[in-house]
C-alpha cells in the first residue's frame, strides 16, 4: 500500500501566488498493471512557466511539472527497480507510469555530478538556452548578446553557451549578489538592473555599437528599454516574461513599431519542447559534456 502526497491548485492565481492557492492531498495508489512502475520523486520542478501554464488546469488538478524519480516498484523489464529517470509526473511524491513518458538519465551520467541537474542545466533549462540561443537567435562567435533574468535557471546557461560560442554577453540581474554570481560565470559586464540609475544608458555603455541577440525572460518595459538598442537584423527570443506574469493591472505598450521595422528585427517566441528525437539528445549531450568539462576545472 503506496500514498502519494501531492499538490494541487486549490484556486487560480490572482496576482502572486499565495499558500491559499494550494492544498496538499493524500492518495492511495492502486496496485501496479503489467507494464508499469511505481515511482518515488527525488527532485520537483517549480518554474516560472507554471505561473501561466496553471491557467489551463481545473482547480482541483494536481501542479504540474518534471520531477527526477527513482522506480522503486517495477513490472516493466524496460524499467528495473533503482533506474532513475526524468518524469513529468508533476507536484507529488509517487507516481505510476507505463514508461512510455520516462526519460532515463544519460548511461555516462558520473555518480560525482548531482541528478538534480537532469531537471536544471543538463535539462529543461539548459535546453531552453540551448535552443534559443542557438536556433532561435543563431548566435555566431564576435556577436553580443543581452541576457536579462540573468542569474536565473535559463539565464545563466544563456551566459555560458554564448561565451562557449565566442560571443560578448552583457547580463541583468536583480541584487548585487547575482551581479557577483554572474561575473564568476564569465559574463563579460554584469548589472543590478534595480540600482542603476538609467537602464538605458547601463545598456549603451555596455555595448555602444548594440546587440545582436536579446535573449528575454523578462519582458514588459525591460524590453522596450532593450529593443531600441538592437543593431539591424538582430534576434530577439521571447523565453518568458516574468515581469508581467503576476501583475492585475494592464499590460505595458509593447516595443516602438519602427524599431522592429526598421532595423529589421526578428522576434520569437518558443517553447522547449518543440525539439525532440536526435536534435534534442545531441542538445542533451552537449551540455552534459560542458558540465562535466567545468567540473574537472574545479
């Protein structure tokens, strides 16, 4: 006999999210069917996206979200007891699956590096720079990119890639402490967005010729800060928008037409999971490569 602990969305989101959003509940599993398996998370995501992606749930229905699990239970040869996997189980502590949405982490996954990371730079995250740094904006080395959100899951892997790939990157963050955290990361100038005391001159003094990427997680003013700064034909990818995400009040103005028009820009939104089969597992081994080589630095 399995309970599982899980949280639900007790009542949509007005404004930020408060413990009066959710409840937790108890439930007993069923016994398992041929061809499942019995799971015990060990990692749960909570990401901004599940701020905007909640409003598709009935309130009632359990959070959504990946979570690292381990199978404890297993009646799938697929799926041995102890194989760890990547699950979309959401917000609870069991689950069953009939293996057909379970991701088993990398077989050179080293024991010396944290599981945790399957949700985080070696996963959704990582994958969400990778891909829109590199499909989305098609950065090439010598470009600059602007990184907002900087410190942040997506953010900081933003940073690093681009540097990988040879690129200037400016980032925004939101205390002093991020700034530093940044700075380690290599970023090449790094600001407290919330102390400066003009946005857009901190821009244009970061990079008096402008920007070729802007890698956006934040939207609303920020970008319309940014946007006037791009140099023709730059790349805009719209990842999130977490300064809105939360407000009751309407909606900022979004950036000035003729800048879009006249420097011939190109935005784009995205979500991760519109790469999948081999380009996605190459994205995956890419960046666990990366990890791995900034571990045997330190």
């Amino acid at each position: 006999m399995v309970y599982a602990k899980s949280w639900t969305l007790k009542k949509h989101f007005e404004g930020s999210p408060t413990h009066g959003n959710f409840e937790l509940k108890t439930v007993e599993l069923p016994p398992l069917n041929n061809g499942e398996v019995l799971l015990e998370a060990l990692f749960l995501t909570v990401d901004p996206y599940m701020r905007v992606a909640a409003k598709r749930l009935k309130e009632g229905d359990m959070m959504m979200g990946q979570q690292v699990a381990r199978v404890v239970e297993s009646k799938n040869s697929a799926f041995p007891t102890g194989t760890m996997v990547v699950a979309s189980s959401g917000w609870t502590t069991h689950s069953i699956s009939d293996g057909k949405d379970l991701e088993k982490l990398p077989a050179e996954w080293p024991d010396t590096l944290p599981v945790s990371l399957a949700l985080g730079t070696v996963g959704m995250t990582g994958l969400t720079a990778y891909f829109g740094l590199l499909d989305i904006c098609g950065v090439k080395g010598g470009e600059t990119v602007m990184v907002n959100a900087a410190a942040g899951a997506v953010g900081s892997a933003v940073g690093q890639i681009a540097k990988l790939k040879g690129c200037k990157v400016v980032g925004a963050a939101g205390s002093d402490e991020k700034v530093a955290y940044l700075k380690k990361l290599g970023y090449d100038v790094a600001f407290n967005y919330k102390t400066v005391e003009s946005l857009e001159e901190t821009l244009k003094k970061a990079s008096p010729d402008g920007y070729d990427c802007y890698f956006d997680n934040v939207g609303g003013e920020f970008s319309n800060i940014v946007i006037p700064q791009m140099k023709k034909f730059g790349r805009i990818a719209i990842c999130g928008a977490i300064s809105v995400y939360n407000t009751t009040r309407p909606l900022p103005p979004g950036p000035p037409p003729e800048n879009m028009i006249y420097q011939q820009l190109r935005m784009e939104g995205f979500i991760v999971t519109r790469w999948q089969g081999d380009v996605r597992q190459k994205a995956l081994k890419d960046l666990l490569t990366w990890v791995l080589e900034i571990q045997e630095e330190d």
